[in-house]
C-alpha cells in the first residue's frame, strides 16, 4: 500500500526544498500546496530536483564551514 503524500501542514522544514513547494519524502518529491499535495513523478523535473537538492546541501555545508571559521577547501 502506497503512503499518502504529504499534506501542506505536516511538511516539516528539513523535507521543504528552500521555500519552494517541492518536499522530498523518503525517496519520492512532492508538490504541496493548501489546496492538496501531488507526485512530482516528471523524471526530467525531479532529476532538476534533486541537483538544485544537492547543490542547496553543498551551500549550506559551505556556510556552516565558514561559520566555525574553518579554511576554504575549495569547489569539489
């Protein structure tokens, strides 16, 4: 039996992707709104999905780094 998908107000911050209505859950992304919540089964938009994913992930690795004053390491 398939999970339900997400529902607007159940969508914790760790799931969002930034502030857009895209939520990752498990290994599957979700569009939520108020309105209802449907799969992003798109292969080409969820491939999209899990770069920007990936590259928000990296970002935010790099600011924390620089918050604790570590060195540059680089782009990698």
């Amino acid at each position: 039996m398939n999970c339900p998908g997400p529902s607007w107000a159940t969508v914790q911050p760790s799931e969002r992707l930034a502030d857009t209505p895209a939520v990752r859950r498990g290994e599957r992304w979700w569009l939520t709104a108020p309105g209802g919540t449907i799969p992003a089964d798109d292969p080409a938009l969820t491939h999209e999905l899990d770069l920007l994913a990936a590259d928000m992930d990296a970002a935010n690795r790099a600011v924390a780094q620089l918050m604790r004053g570590e060195p540059d390491q680089g782009l990698g």
